[in-house]
C-alpha cells in the first residue's frame, strides 16, 4: 500500500516528465500503426488477388511476430542506429500481421452478391474497392488495428533499450535502482494508454459496425 501512494505522489509531482515520456510512447507506436497500415493494407489487396503471394506474405509476418522484440529491436539497430526510427521500424513490423491478415481476412469476406451488384450498377474496380468492399471490410479491420495498436504499446516500452525514450525509459531506471516506484510511475500510465487506446477503437470499431447494419437495412 504505501508503495502505491509513493508512486502516486512521485506521478504527481513529476508529472510534467512523465506526461512528457508518454506523449513519446504514444507517438512511437501510432507511427508504428500508422506506417504499418499505409504498407499493409496495399498488401492485403494485392493478397486477395493472389493466392500464391497470400501464403507467403502470411508465413513471413507469422515468422516476424516470433521474433524476439528486443532480438528485432536490436538487428534493426544495427542498420539504422539508436533513436525513433529503429523503434518504428520495429514496431511496423509486428504490426503488419494484425493488420494485414485482417484487412485480407475482412476483404475475402466481402458478399460476391455485393460485389456483382456493384458490378452490374456499372461501378469501376475503384469505386467497387472504396464504397462496397472496404466499408464492409471495416469492422474486421478495426480489429487488426487495436489488436496492433496494443502490441505497439507494449513493445514501445522496451524502446529504451535503442534510446528512444518512451515510458519504458522510467521502468529501466526503476529496475537499475531497484526502485519499485520508478517501475510502477512507468508501468501504471503505460497500461492506462493501451487500455485507453483499446477502448476509442473499440468504440470505433462498434460505430462502424452499427453504421454498416443501418446502411445496409436501409
């Protein structure tokens, strides 16, 4: 017990560096994400339309999500050095199999039914692509995203280890001083963001599902 409320004075009144490391945290794994879906949506479509490239895109993320995070963390750093970019890097990387296989698994699902009305109403392979299978798609998207975004936050916390700052940096110190306060200053606001992040794209998640059953029932 009073370990917690040390650590809760010690947020209070170092909040300012705190708020600081994690607005570091948030920004390396939302650039992880973000990256992550530019590069691999484009490669779940091009899946979808190949079945051969489909189970190797699959076998090589699979293989990428067994490797160790700081082993990957590490080879990275050999090429690009300590900072921001070997952490991203990293972090694009885990990301891509959440989103990739569930952007590929939601686009296999869309209705053919759909798909040959779109086809019949003269829409072009583009507008077939943004208006009917991508929104329908949505829902399982989402999901990739989240799950991704959460690995992201968990991982990020070991970006200190490349001297790229984050909450992980407080939780370091705390173990080389054996300080279970520091741990825990870093722990307690790390967990809060992933469950944060969690819930506004479950949310989301949530809306565009509701928004596909009320589009579709009208």
């Amino acid at each position: 017990m009073d370990t917690l409320v040390n650590t809760l004075q010690y947020m209070l009144d170092d909040w300012q560096s705190i708020l600081t490391l994690t607005i570091e945290h948030l920004y390396m794994s939302l650039s992880g994400v973000l990256f992550a879906i530019v590069i691999g949506v484009p490669i779940a479509l091009i899946m979808t339309r190949n079945e051969k490239l489909a189970v190797t895109v699959q076998t090589t993320v699979s293989m990428i999500q067994t490797i160790p995070s700081l082993a990957l963390l590490l080879l990275i750093m050999i090429v690009f050095g300590l900072g921001y970019t070997t952490t991203i890097i990293a972090l694009v990387c885990y990301s891509f199999l959440p989103i990739i296989m569930n952007t590929y698994v939601g686009l296999q699902n869309v209705d053919e039914h759909l798909i040959e009305a779109g086809e019949g109403m003269g829409m072009t392979p583009l507008q077939l692509l943004l208006q009917v299978k991508f929104p329908l798609a949505l829902p399982t998207m989402m999901v990739g995203f989240r799950v991704a975004m959460v690995i992201c936050i968990g991982i990020a916390t070991i970006a200190t280890f490349v001297g790229a700052g984050g909450l992980g940096q407080l939780i370091f110190r705390g173990i080389l001083s054996t300080d279970d306060v520091k741990i825990l200053a870093g722990s307690i606001p790390a967990a809060l963001l992933a469950i944060s992040i969690d819930f506004l794209l479950k949310f989301a998640e949530g809306r565009s599902t509701f928004y596909l059953k009320r589009v579709s029932s009208e």
